[in-house]
C-alpha cells in the first residue's frame, strides 16, 4: 500500500492510495478524545466531489453559475 499525502490540518487529511486507486479523506472531530470518519472515493465519486465543492464556493461568492 502507497499512500502520498496531499493535504493536511489539525482536522482534515487527504491521501492518495496508490494501490487501491482510491482518495481518503478523514476527518476528526478534535478534542481530548476526537472521533475519525474516513470517506474513500474512487476517481468518478472524487470527481463528483470536487463539482459540488465548487458549486458551493460559486454559492458563497454569490455567482449562481
């Protein structure tokens, strides 16, 4: 297993899997006893991903695209 890190912070973590040909996003909740979810997407459901975190930001600049 081959994961390469892309993304880091006191909350978030975004790696790769090279092998599973996957992207890992984990998220925790932070606190003394901070609880972890991690979503795996494929290619397309990263893609999928990505097109609605833009369409957000679109939202919040307040340019409906």
């Amino acid at each position: 297993m081959t994961w390469k890190p892309i993304y880091d912070s006191e909350q978030l973590s975004l790696i790769v899997d090279d092998v599973k040909q996957v992207a890992m996003l984990e998220v925790n909740s932070g606190g003394y006893v901070p609880h972890y979810i991690t979503f795996h997407w494929n290619e397309q459901e990263l893609a999928e991903i990505i097109q609605a975190l833009q369409n957000a930001q679109q939202e919040l600049k307040g340019n409906h695209a």
